[in-house]
C-alpha cells in the first residue's frame, strides 16, 4: 500500500477541474487504494480526493462514522436544509473554520470496476462527500466563505514564508 504526500492549499493541482474516469482499470484501483491508505494513514481523516495527492482525477474516498468506500465520478443531490459545523483540508493542516452546508446528500457514481453506486449520508459525513467533490472542482472550502473570513483563513493556511 502506497501513502502519498498530500498536496497543500497553493498547489496548482488543487484548482483543476479534475478529468472524469473512463477506463475503470488496474490503474484506476490502484489509486483507490493509495487514496484510501493515505486516508487512513492520519488519524481523524475522513475524505481524500484525487487532485490531493496530485491526481486531477473525479475519484474521491471517505470514511466517517463506520461507513467507507469510495466514488468514481461522483455526483450530487444536495438537501435544502443547511447546517454550519467547523470544517478542516488535509491540504490546510490545524486550520478549522466553521461553514454551511447541506446536511443531507445523496452521491450517485461508480465503484472501481464501474459498477453504477448510490450513497445516501446526512451530517458529517454529508459534508465529507460535499468537500471532497468540491475538489474535483477545483474549489476549496475557503472559496465558500465570505471575502474578509476567506483573507483570515488564508492567513491561517498559509502562513507567510
Ligand atoms: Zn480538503
């Protein structure tokens, strides 16, 4: 099992719309594998996307509460009902910021032999998978935030030098 180092917030990787999968092949799974040991290889780690570890790549992984797996070309239905809860990036080390979300989703995508999956979450989990797609767009979790917070946060992530 590979860990790759993950990528931080000022790495361009993290602003590429990330390239949806078409050959749900060997290489395919072994990326779901390095994703999920990187996961894992940290404690409190709920959600790894692809560009993290400098694949621009719609695959992400998540675990939270007994529940795991991973999603190839997720996409999702989001919940009207919204909930603020402190959120951090692997990619942002120590910084939490509290954000809304949506407190339910429901991702529809592949598994890694690109068999269609349906994965239903509400709370934190929800917010993982809401995270995690948002960097297969390229956003991060400050964009969601109001410009002064975003300066602030931005302050905290990268520090200069
Ligand atoms: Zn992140």
């Amino acid at each position: 099992m590979t860990v790759r180092p993950i990528r931080m917030f000022d790495d361009p990787v993290l602003r590429a719309v990330a390239a949806p999968v078409h050959d749900f092949d060997r290489e395919l799974r072994r990326l779901v594998k390095t994703l999920t040991a990187t996961m894992r290889a940290g404690a409190g780690r709920a959600g790894l996307a692809a560009p993290q570890v400098g694949e621009a790549v719609r695959v992400v992984v998540y675990a939270y509460d007994g529940k795991a797996g991973h999603l190839v070309n997720p996409r999702l239905e989001l919940s009207e009902r919204r909930v603020t809860a402190d959120e951090a990036c692997l990619s942002a080390p120590g910084v939490w910021w509290p954000l809304e979300r949506s407190y339910m989703v429901t991702a529809r995508g592949r598994d890694m032999f690109g068999k269609p999956v349906t994965v239903r979450a509400l709370g934190i989990l929800a917010r993982v998978l809401q995270h995690e797609v948002d960097h297969l767009d390229g956003v991060l979790f400050s964009d969601h935030l109001e410009e002064s917070e975003r300066a602030r946060f931005l302050a905290e992530a990268l520090p200069a030098g």
